[in-house]
C-alpha cells in the first residue's frame, strides 16, 4: 500500500491549491480526483477575485476572504515563475453596477454594513455616480444608476490558475491520481486508508476537498459538510479587443479576450442543462448596462453547479472523532485559492486548523439547545 | 484562387473583397467570392495570428470568418453573396467601436 | 408554435422524413440554416446545369427537394437552432415534450414540438497533417461545395489527397468541370487491401452497384491520365503563409490547392449537445449516437436520422429518414403499429442494400493510424492553436479526458467549439495513455449549438 503524508481528496480548484500548499512544503501528498466526465464546478467558474460581497453579517469571511486576496499576487508569481503559465491577475478593484435606484440603495446600504462590521480591520468602498462610471467604461449604458467599487477586487484568468496549480503541484513531487473516485475509506485517529482508482492508499491525515462529493464522505472522516449544488449559467461571447479596464461583478473579459456574462442562482439540485430563460435574463441585462454588448455573438455558454453551504460561507472544519481528517468547502474556488494554498494548507500541514476558521466550523449548522 | 469553370453560370453579382470589385454567379457564398479574389488569406487567427483561409465551407470550421457589410466574424460560407456587398478580412479579434 | 414533428436539417434524411410525415398527417417543421434545402449532398441543386459535372447522383437530390416543397410540411430556411429543450412539456399533465429555441435574421423564437428528428448529417474526418492550417488547404468536399454552389474550380495545380470515394469522385469532378488536378495521392495502409478482400461475398454482391460505380471512377481518372500514387505516407503540406507545396514520405510537388479527404463522420454536436447515449464505432472510427432501427435514441422525445446516427451515404440517409417519419406518425397515434410495420419493409430492403457497401468500404478506406498521432509540432485545434505536443503534456500531467485537457488548454473552446478537433483530441490523448480510441470520453458540448448574439438572445431584433 503506497503510504503518503497527505491524502487530498479532490482534484478541484480547492483540492489543487491545497495540495499545491502542502507539496510546496515538501510533504508527500496524494491528489485523488475522478474521471473526465464530471460535476467540476472548477470548469464553470467566472475568475473573479472578488471581496467585496464577501461577507455581509459575518466579519470574518470578510476578513478571510481580504487575507486571500492579499495572498493572490504571492501566489500568481510563485505560479508563473514555477509553471511558465501566465495567471493573467489584476487587482486595480472592481464595480457592482445597480440598475434601479432600489439596487443603488441596498447596495449602498450593503457597502455601509461591511464598513462597520469591519471595524478597526477597515474596509475602503466609494460608491460611484453614473457620470464617473461612464468616464471608466466606454459605452456604459443609460439605465445604470450608480454602482460600488473597492480596492480589493480583481480578476484572474482561472482556467490558467487550475492548469498552473497542476503543473505546480507536480513539479513540487505532488502524486495525482485521476479516475480514481473513493470506493472505500477506513478511519482512524491519524490513520486513514481510502481505496481509490483500484488501488489502497494510505496517510496519517487527509483533507476533503471534494467539493459536492464531500457531501457523502465526511461522515466516513466523522465530519459533516452540508453542502448543495447551487446552479449558475454564464455566456461566452467572440473575442474581442480590449474593453474595460476593471471587471464587475457579473461581467468581465478574459486575457483572450472573450467577455463572461452572469450571474444566476438557480436551485435545480444536481440538473447542469442550460435554461434559455435565464440565458436571456443574463442577456438583457448585460444589454441594459453595455448596449452595444447586443451586436456580440455568444459563442459558447455553460451552467454548473456551485458547491453552497446553507448560508453560503466557507465550511473549514477538523475532525474531532478522527483527528488529522480535515476539510475545505466553499463557491469561491477561485477568490480563496491564495487563502487555501498560502493559509490553509499550512495549517493544515501544522496538524490543526488556526482559530481565526473556527467560525466556519460546521458545528455552526448545530441547532442550539433552547438557552 | 479559385476561377469560375468553363460552362459556369454567368457571374451575375457583383461584391466587394477588401475593396475591390469581384463578381460570383447566384447562390455563391461570401467565401467564394473571397476565394475569386483570390486573397492570400481570408482572417488572421486572434489565437495565435496565424493566417487562415475556408476549409470545409460547410459552417463546421469557423475558419472561414470575415467582415461582412461591417459586420465581424460571420461564417464567409454561410452567407450567400448579394449586390453590394463588401467582403473584408477578419483581422484577429473583433473591435470594439462603442459609441 | 407547437407542432408535432420538428426536424433539423433539411439535407436527404430531413427532407423525405418531412415529406412523409406531412403526407401522413403529422404538422411538421424541418428547420434549416441554409437558404435552401438539400444539405451539403445537394447543395445547389435547384441551380444546376444538367448533365452537370458533378454527375447523375447530384440531380438525384431534386425530387427530394420537390416533394418537400409540393408537401405540407412548414419550412424555415436561414434559421439555426440554438437549443434544444428535450424534456419539455406543452401540457404539463402529458408526455414530454420537446421545446426548440431558434434564432433567424437576429430575432429569437421558440418552437414546441411533440417529437424532434435530428438529421445535420455528416462532416468530414479532420486530417492533422503538418500544415494543414495553410490557405490552400481545403477538403476534398469543400472544393465540390465551391463547384455546386458557384461553379468555381481551383485555378492553379491541386493536389488531391487521402483516400474514400469522395475523394476519386471530386477528382472526376474537377476533371469534368475543366480543372483536372496534378496528383491523387492515395493514403490507404496495404494491410486495408487484406482486410477488405475478408468481406462477405454476400455483402458484395448486394454493393455491386456502388462497387460498380467506384471502380468505374478508378478507371475514369486512369483515362484522364491523372497520376495516382498509391500508399502515400508522411502527408505534410509546405509553404510560408500560403501553400506552395505538398510533401510525402519519398515525394514533393508543387500546389497551391490540397484537398484532404479521409472519410466522414457523424455530426454529433447537437447529439452530444443533449447528452445522448452515444457508441464508439470501431468499425467506422468515430462515435455515433445509439439508436434503434427506427432512430429513436436514449430519450424519449428525440430521433436521429441520416448520416448523422451513422455513415450510410444520401440515398440510405433518405430512407431512414422514412422510417423515421413512419415511426413518428405511429409514436403519435396517425397511424398504428401495424401499418408503420408494413410500409416500413419496402423501406428497409432498399436500405439493406444501399447499406451494402459499407462495411467493404470501411475496411478498405479505414484511416492510418499516424491520422490519430499527428507529430507534436501539429495543430490539433485549429480555433486555439493547441498543438498535438501541448495536448501529450497534459496527459502526462494526469488530464482525465479530453475536458480536463480543454480547460487546460482551451482547445474546443474556439468559434468550431470542438467539432473539428473533438475526434482529434480524444485520439491523441487515447494514443498517449495508451488505451483503445473508445475509451476516452468526447466532449460536452452546449448550448448555444450555434453563435447567437447576446441582443438575439436577449429578444430583441438586432440591426
């Protein structure tokens, strides 16, 4: 049986910057992924690096996902210098455009509430009026009312970041094993087995990072991660030449030069088939905030299934049943890979998670006992 | 280049390829008429600026791109030639030209 | 609108399958993106010269085209399907339906249909030779689509290259059409020879007319003295910019046209665009849909007819497209299973022997090996510039399958969005892990199945 020092379950974008943190330290690590064919929300997502929604009623996600933020530009040069793969990450901030003054002011009223619950940690925000706006972006449209900008905000290109983290954790000695989806597991305190891909394999401790598949195995590792599919549809148009010089939240372009269309939420359980309606939602309102949007083809569009806990913060959690099991859960793959690479994975390699996660435990979903 | 064969069909519409005035028999495609003109090529790839011409005009290759009546990046072989109509090169990505 | 039957692709399948179940009382729409019917089989015919360079079999695509228009059948031309809803219901107490979205002169629309018959028909196997990008470089069929469609022929020296009927026939053509070409470079390995003898005498005997009419187009070219090289192997095409010459293992000759030809194979990107049951076809190389005798496949609402569930060439393609039709009126209670049964037998003794040939010319034709393991240097997707090399290192670096690899690379993410290098890009990477070509899975691709844009999409007309 090969023996490892870390079994990482989950070849995703949060499997891959974990076992990338891990192998960077020099630990023996399995990466244990399945085959070609499946859910991989690590496909479908929009390259933001994105703060400032993050968090809203619960400081610490903000904080955690402003450390992660911070940690990006480390990690995008330690990956280009090791890979060669250009990671394309711009940090100059980032707009949310309001449509209605409705948007306008619950978006303002949610910038307010951040800055407060940030307290002394400060959280930097102006809120923009349309003449601003269109002085930025070129062709900006008649029915934007005003909109939101940090500091924090960027973009990637996350394709490049998946490929890179790959590449990089195999030029650190990382083991990968695709198709291999986890037939059997054994679980003891520091003593983990799992049989994979036709093969047994085994490791003092192991982080699940599999993202809707985590849902069924952590009980077998004495955690639980109540995650569900959150269903999200995006457009793809023509490359084109350059056209903004910041991303928003649901509209940005891509080194390529192609621009991503979003956002939608639809619950449809794990169903990733495309629904024209919301395609067209997502069309018109890219159409009422870009007009001249409307003369681009749409090349190629997708939908997949975000992996969303029951109030759609981060799910981090060690097991006390079977100490040494641990375990990563969150829809912001891309925005946490430097958190999951630069902070968690050296907690992890630690043998403990540091309390600033013990908020995002999943003791948290616990219903209390009537005080 | 391609040249109309002995017997063809009178060339009967008249288009312009990168300027310049060449004429196609009806039911001819944009990329034929390209094709007469006998351009080099007909669109640099915007992936890797190679040059490239129509390969399968049959609309499964999208190599055929072309700027047609101001339009970018329409199949040249789905878009059947009429009077007038102005044929120029898909240089790389589309511009933008936001009013 | 609702109808009973939708079908998409008016080339032979759709077109006899809409003439027919229109005659059988189903209210049919066949949908098609050109802007007239005949597929690519026939393209161009209604304008035709007859006799015709292109031959007998050209014309034989116009009755098809008159009774589609003398039939009630509704008929939208210039108008793609963009999506295809497969479990769709018009009553939501009743069956499942199908709902289509289409989009025609920049203005969306959808469409509900009882029933839907995918018939888009076949493309051409891609052939990754070094250089094959070049302007100049072409396929055998797209220089006959430019002789049906305008008269045009290749000025300059063409060089024909590959191997199938397709490719002595465009030769003929040309030929007949004034513009004969330099060389026919024929690619068929020798052990193709032994394998194709091993066909049953019986097969043969029922293809002896096709046998006929090939060998018939082997002796037409001797006598137009166009040079025939036969197992040509280390096909490159040469030039800077432009082809200018085309190489082989012990050969070169100056061109300014290649067409390539090794074959064709379903279209399956709508097919797989709905995530049907689909099969690996080892004795034709390539993956086709699962479907029964009647086309339907692995869901309820949808049937395939035509090249497009399996090659069978323009005259099978029609008649399964009958069958599908009869099988759609039955599904749909106009007529029962009895009647369906027999109109269909006739039906099916012509379509065993127009299939005849198939299995001879599939052994015979089958492609080499090296059309699956291009050298690393070459260009396996053409949109994205990903080299066969890139796609190896991917797979060394324990990429699954070919979509792991696209989001690595971003081949199949390009304008064709992996019609061309789908079949490539699981072989190459089959080759690399060392496994059968089945067993690497395809791509998925989605909806929109044709470029829309963001303006159609989102309802309003564009200018």
């Amino acid at each position: 049986m090969r023996r490892f020092e870390f079994i990482v379950i989950g070849g995703g974008l949060v499997g891959t910057a974990i076992g990338y943190g891990l192998s960077r330290a020099g630990l023996t690590v399995a990466l244990v992924d399945e085959g070609d064919v499946a859910y991989r929300a690590s496909r479908g997502n929009f390259g933001l690096v994105w703060v400032q929604s993050k968090g809203l009623g619960a400081p610490h996600y903000q904080r955690w996902t402003r450390a992660s933020a911070a940690a990006w530009p480390l990690l995008a040069s330690e990956l280009e210098a090791r890979t060669g793969i250009a990671i394309g990450l711009e940090q100059r901030g980032g707009l949310q455009l309001c449509l209605s003054e409705d948007e306008l002011a619950t978006r303002r009223a949610v910038m307010q509430q951040m800055q407060r619950e940030a307290g002394n940690f400060g959280f930097d925000y102006r809120m923009l009026d349309p003449a601003e706006l269109a002085a930025m972006l070129p062709g900006l449209g008649q029915a934007v009312v005003g909109g939101s900008w940090t500091p924090y905000d960027g973009h990637a290109n996350s394709l490049a970041l998946f490929h890179a983290l790959h590449q990089g954790f195999a030029a650190n000695g990382g083991t990968y094993l695709p198709r291999s989806s986890v037939t059997e597991a054994f679980a003891a305190p520091h003593d983990f087995r799992i049989e994979a891909g036709g093969e047994t394999i085994g490791a003092p401790a192991i982080v699940l990072a599999a993202g809707l598949g985590n849902a069924s195995l952590a009980p077998l590792f004495g955690l639980s991660t109540p995650v569900r599919p959150q269903r999200g549809q995006i457009l793809v148009t023509e490359r084109t030449t350059k056209a903004w010089p910041i991303p928003l939240g649901s509209i940005r372009q891509t080194p390529e030069g192609t621009i991503l269309l979003g956002s939608s939420e639809e619950e449809v359980g794990f169903d990733t088939g495309q629904n024209p309606q919301v395609m067209q939602k997502i069309a018109r309102r890219a159409v009422l905030t870009f007009p001249w949007l409307a003369e681009l083809q749409i090349v190629r569009a997708w939908a997949a299934l975000r992996v969303m806990p029951p109030d759609g913060l981060p799910i981090y959690d060690e097991s006390e049943r079977f100490p040494g099991a641990f375990t990563a859960n969150c829809h912001s793959g891309v925005t946490l890979a430097g958190a999951h690479a630069n902070l968690f994975a050296p907690m992890v390699a630690q043998g403990a998670l540091d309390p600033v996660l013990a908020p995002f435990s999943a003791r948290r979903f616990d219903v209390p006992a009537a005080a | 280049m391609f040249r109309p064969r002995p017997d063809s069909r009178e060339a009967t519409i008249a288009v312009e390829v990168e300027g310049r005035t060449v004429r196609v028999p009806a039911g001819a495609s944009a990329a034929a008429a390209v094709l007469v003109a006998g351009l080099a090529s007909i669109r640099d790839n915007p992936a890797d600026g190679g040059t490239r011409a129509p390969y399968c005009m049959m609309g499964i290759c999208f190599e055929c791109l072309a700027e047609i009546d101001g339009v970018p990046n329409r199949q040249g072989c789905m878009v059947a030639a009429r009077p007038g109509m102005r044929i120029r090169r898909q240089r790389g990505a589309r511009s933008l030209a936001i009013e | 609108m609702t109808v009973d039957l939708a079908i998409v692709g008016a080339g032979p399948a759709g077109m006899a399958a809409a003439a027919l179940a229109a005659e059988l009382g189903l209210d049919t729409l066949i949908i098609d993106e050109q802007d007239e019917p005949g597929g690519q089989i026939y393209r161009g015919g209604a304008r035709a010269a007859d006799p015709s360079p292109l031959g007998a079999d050209y014309l034989a695509g116009r009755p098809l085209v008159a009774a589609l228009h003398s039939s009630a059948a509704r008929y939208r031309p210039a108008t793609t399907v963009w999506h295809i809803d497969p479990v769709w219901h018009i009553d939501p107490a009743g069956p499942p339906a199908a709902l289509l979205s289409l989009v025609s002169g920049g203005a969306s629309e959808t469409v509900a249909a009882r029933r839907i018959l995918v018939a888009t028909g076949a493309i051409e196997r891609p052939v990754p030779i070094p250089g094959w990008t070049l302007p100049g470089v072409m396929t055998a069929g797209a220089a006959q689509i430019l002789l049906k469609t305008a008269d045009l022929v290749p000025d300059g020296r063409c060089v024909l290259a590959g191997q199938g009927p397709l490719l002595y026939l465009v030769a003929q053509q040309l030929a007949a059409a004034g513009a004969p070409p330099v060389a026919v470079l024929e690619t068929t390995p020798g052990e193709n020879y032994l394998a194709a003898t091993s066909c049953r005498v019986g097969e043969l005997w029922a293809a002896r007319r096709d046998l006929a009419k090939g060998l018939g187009l082997l002796f037409g070219l001797r006598r137009a003295a166009i040079p025939v090289r036969r197992g040509v192997r280390g096909l490159r095409a040469l030039g800077r910019g432009r082809l200018e010459a085309v190489a082989w293992d012990g050969g070169e000759i100056a061109a300014e046209h290649l067409l390539l030809h090794e074959g064709v194979i379903p279209n399956i990107q709508i097919s797989l665009g709905l995530q049907l049951a689909h099969q690996w076809d080892e004795r034709e190389l390539c993956w086709r849909p699962t479907v029964d005798q009647w086309g339907r496949t692995s869901l309820a609402t949808v049937a395939i007819a035509g090249d497009g569930a399996g090659i069978v060439g323009a005259a099978a393609a029609a008649l399964t497209g009958r069958l599908a039709a009869l099988d759609a009126a039955a599904l749909l209670g106009r007529i029962d299973l009895a009647e369906r049964d027999r109109r269909a037998a006739p039906i099916r003794a012509s379509l065993a022997r127009e299939a005849a040939i198939q299995p001879f010319l599939a052994a015979l034709y089958r492609p080499a090996d090296n059309l699956f393991d291009p050298p690393d240097a070459v260009v396996v997707c053409r949109c994205e510039a990903v080299s066969a090399g890139q796609i190896r290192r991917a797979v060394r670096l324990g990429a699954p399958g070919p979509n792991q690899v696209k989001a690595f690379l971003r081949c199949g993410m390009g304008p064709c969005q992996g019609r061309v290098c789908g079949p490539l890009v699981g072989a190459v990477i089959a080759k690399a892990r060392g496994v059968p070509l089945g067993e690497v899975e395809t791509y998925r691709p989605r909806a929109p199945y044709k470029p829309i844009t963001v303006g159609a999409l989102a309802g309003l007309a564009s200018r």
